[in-house]
C-alpha cells in the first residue's frame, strides 16, 4: 500500500484540514437564466460573524450512520454500487487497520515507529474505516471496468469522508492499496487479522481523528447532504445556453479535501464549437460499440429494469428510459424488446447500434460544454483511479450547486482503441477516465434507485 498524508510546501507533514469544500449558491430552476457567479469551493465566517463555541464531535456510530445515508447517493458505473466500508472496531481488526496506516516519511515510505498498543484501545481519539470493492457487484465485461469500478468506490468514498469530517471526524492519514488500476479482477488487499468478506478487495484505511466542531460544521453537512440529493445523472437534452467562463474556472479549482488530496487529475472544458463537434462526430461514429459487443451489452442489460417500481425494489441498476430519456409507454415496450441482447445481435447487422449512437450524438452536440477529465499518468495507479473518482465527486457537487448537469459518455472511454483515437484528436493527454455532457438541464431527471445506505457498511 501507498500512504497519502497532508504535507506543506516543505514535505513535512501538517494536520489534515478540518473543513471540507462547500457549495455556495442553490441549483437554477428550469427554464430561468442560468446564474453567473464563480461557485464557491470552500466557507469562511464573515469578520463579523462571532465564533461559535466549539462543541464534540457526533457519537462515531451516529456519524458513520449519517455519512452512509449521503454516500449511498453517489454515482457508480451502470448504477452498480461496488463500493464496501468496513470499521475496524475489534482489537485485532483495529491493530492491523493502525498497522496498515502506520507513520510515514514525507516520501510515502512506511517507517515502524508510532506503532498503537498491540491492544488496539489507542487513547480513543481515532477510528479507522476500510474501503473495499465488493467483487460481487463489479462489472467485468470489459477491461476498463476495472478503472471504473475504482472510480466509483472513489466517488463514495470521497462522499463518506466529507460527511463524517462535517460531523467532527477529519481524516488524519490515508494509504492506498498497490497495484495497477486496470488489474482484472481487481484484488487490492486484504485486511490481516480481520474478518474480511472474500468477495472485498481492501483499497484504502483512513485513520479518522475527533476534533472540536462548531456551527460551520452543522452548515457543511446540510450543504453537502443537500448537493447528494440534488446531483443527478440527467440524460435529457440541455439548454443551449453557454457556461461562463468563471464558473468554469470555479469547477477547475480541486478542493484537495480528504480523499481527493493529492489527485494528480486534469480537468478540461471543451467550449468550442470545433471541439465539441469533434466529440459529437466520434460518438456518431463509435458511440455504438457496447451495443454490438455482446459481453459488454449483456451485462449492460441485466442492469436495465422494465420500469421505476422494479428499479426501485432491487435497488440498482436504471430504468429503461433512463438510457434515453422519458419515453412514452409504447416506446418504452419496443424500445425494451429491441434492446434485448438477442435481439441486439440480429438488428446490429442492419445498423441499429449505429441508430442508437446517432441518437446519443444528437444530445451532444447542442451540449454547451463538454468535461474531460483524465490522469496523469498512462497506465494510473490503483491508487490514481480511487483520488479520481475523489475528484469526480467534488467536481460533479460543486457543478450541482451551481445548477449545471452531467451525462457521463463513458462509451467512449471504454475500449483502448477508442480511448486513444479520441485522446489523439481532442488532444487529451495522460488517461482520460472520464468524458461528459455538462450543461443547463431543460427538465428534471428523476433520481436513480438505491440500496439501503448499510448494504455496504459492516463492523469487522
């Protein structure tokens, strides 16, 4: 494992920040003017404002329970949910989780001093949760889900995180499992002297500390809960109305806030109309591969439910017409039998799957921007691919509280010969991981089925 600590200029390390980034400013309503301010990444108190007695941190097991509730609301890959918490409460669970944490250098390298006592009791200040990725709800049909599923743990994670410092528990240190990012299956750690369920792969311990919290905590937790609720994953065509630029540039500005400290993650905004015509003209053009390749299609469609009540009694996946948008009934019948993989195999030799790409291109292309955002390096760390996700959170919230929407077009993204064409002729550079309609929304896009928040959240 990799260990991620706060460190100032100099490399020594430095107490993690208490406060966590907020979003100023509620979301546009439909059809009004889009606001023009720069959205806000971080709250401080007005000079006038007294400061508020500092009070102690929320019950760690009310706190968790809280955090779970606004986590469960993050975005995942096809709705799929792989993400896994664990606490480490019992002695030997909690002496390995400290172990894992450990004390380290300014270059990352664990060193063997400060170790807790071998019975794990500390002196009660700190808590350690584990993420895992729950092999059993991971996607696998194609190589590049290996990187998403990262992702998606990184977006809850990052949720989790935020939402327990807003209740008094910062994160104090942080180590990453090792390994590559696009290992499949993804094995990450285990967790030695605990009892691990087999399906979890461990890829982060954070080592939480209580600190003094005052009202501006309350105020972020609302403001962060709020922004969980509102985020949508909106599919439905965007106004054409541009993005300001200093919005734009508000979007840019990483929040560096627990998990998503150090994501070493450019974010660029394609504006142009050239750009944006390019990426239009490549989704017309492979925007229909998952449709054609059969393995990648067939797990699409066991995630595909025939309506809103079935996607809410399993808890995942999405409704039909949310892949296309709102449909009337008798569409959503003939939509629901063609998309049937066996069916898919007979109409992709007549061109369907073109029909549908040229379909999903004309949402793009009137789309004012779109958001590609991608790692450094090449061939990312395990360790890159959860700070992403970390980053995609702050980003997709901070795009919420200003009333902006996304559509993910992952599509794109998920075969290396189409990954790398793009990147070529949009000029990414490092790993693009994620590529996205960001605009205006013309109408609500209801809010996808979840599974209970504990579903992934075990004592160990």
């Amino acid at each position: 494992m990799t260990t991620d600590r706060a460190a100032s200029p100099g490399g020594a390390p430095t107490p993690a920040p208490t406060g966590t980034p907020t979003f100023t400013g509620a979301p546009a309503p439909t059809g009004k003017p889009a606001p023009t301010g720069k959205p806000t990444l971080t709250s401080k108190p007005t000079p006038t404002d007294p400061p508020a007695p500092p009070t102690t941190p929320t019950d760690f097991t009310t706190a968790l329970q809280t955090a779970a509730r606004i986590a469960v609301l993050s975005p995942s890959s096809h709705n799929c949910q792989p993400w896994a918490v664990a606490w480490a409460r019992s002695p030997a669970s909690r002496v390995a989780a400290a172990r894992l944490v450990g004390d380290a250098e300014p270059g990352g390298d664990l060193v063997p001093r400060a170790r807790p006592p071998e019975d794990g009791s500390g002196d009660g200040t700190y808590r350690y949760l584990v993420l895992g990725l729950d092999r059993s709800r991971s996607l696998r049909s194609l190589p590049a889900h290996a990187v998403e599923m990262l992702l998606s743990c990184g977006l809850h994670w990052q949720l989790l995180l935020r939402a327990l410092d807003a209740q008094g528990w910062t994160v104090d240190a942080l180590r990453f499992a090792e390994g590559p990012a696009d290992a499949e299956p993804v094995r990450g750690a285990e967790l030695p002297g605990a009892a691990w369920p087999r399906s979890w792969a461990a890829l982060c311990v954070a080592r939480l500390r209580a600190v003094p919290a005052g009202a501006e905590h309350a105020e972020e937790l609302r403001t962060l809960s709020a922004a969980a609720r509102a985020r949508r994953t909106n599919r439905a065509p965007y106004r054409p109305h541009p993005v300001q630029p200093a919005l734009l540039d508000g979007l840019l500005t990483p929040s560096g806030a627990a998990a998503a400290r150090g994501a070493d993650v450019t974010v660029r905004h394609l504006t142009s109309g050239a750009d944006r015509a390019a990426f239009a003209d490549f989704v017309a053009r492979h925007g229909g591969r998952d449709f054609r390749h059969r393995a990648a299609w067939r797990e699409t469609h066991a995630y595909l439910r025939s309506n809103e009540i079935e996607a809410a009694a399993r808890g995942d996946g999405f409704a039909i017409d949310r892949l296309f948008g709102p449909l009337p009934w008798p569409h959503r019948q003939v939509m629901r039998a063609a998309l049937a993989p066996a069916t898919m195999r007979i109409l992709s030799h007549v061109g369907y799957h073109r029909l549908l790409a040229s379909r999903l291109a004309h949402l793009v292309r009137p789309t004012p921007v779109v958001v590609a955002m991608s790692f450094a390096r090449t061939e990312p760390t395990l360790a890159d691919a959860v700070k992403g996700g970390a980053r995609l959170a702050d980003y997709w919230l901070c795009a919420t509280g200003a009333g902006l929407a996304l559509h993910p077009v992952s599509v794109v993204l998920q075969h290396d010969d189409l990954r790398a064409a793009l990147q070529s002729r949009l000029g990414i550079a490092g790993r693009a991981f994620f590529m996205s309609r960001l605009g205006w929304p013309a109408t609500e896009f209801p809010v996808s089925p979840r599974r209970p928040a504990d579903a992934s959240l075990r004592t160990i």
